[in-house]
C-alpha cells in the first residue's frame, strides 16, 4: 500500500515538470531576444517637422533622395 502511494506521488509531481524540448528551446529563446540585429539601417534622424516636410514631398511625388537634401538644407539655415 505505501508503496502504491509513493509511486501515485512520484508519477503526479512528474506530470508537471517542464519537458525537455523546452529547456533546450528555452536558452535559445533568450539569445534572440537579446542579440543584436545583423543588418541594421542607419535611420535619418527627423524631427517632427522634417517629417511632415517629407511626407508633403512624397505625396507631391518627388525624389526622396533631392527631398531629403532640401529639408536638411532647410534645417541648417
């Protein structure tokens, strides 16, 4: 009798132990979330209203490559 209740305790509190591809994944896990992106674009730093002057430049269709040089010509004056 003690010994079917031992082997009833033993079963019930392996029943709720993590699996083993989870402790392999979980480390994984962890390295992607903190690793840094491999291919990061340098982003062009604008304000708010450098936004907006963007945003009217392609909506007129322009260039973005002479929008871009006239908005921070813009800045620096």
């Amino acid at each position: 009798m003690k010994l079917a209740i031992v082997a009833l305790l033993v079963s019930g509190a392996t029943a709720f132990t993590p699996s083993i591809p989870y402790l392999a994944t979980r480390s994984a896990v962890a390295t992607q979330v903190f690793a840094e992106p491999e291919n990061e674009e340098g982003g062009l730093d604008l304000d708010l209203e450098e936004m907006f002057d963007m945003f009217d430049a392609a909506d007129k269709g322009q260039d973005f490559d002479k929008a871009i040089k006239e908005v921070k010509k813009e800045k620096e004056e």
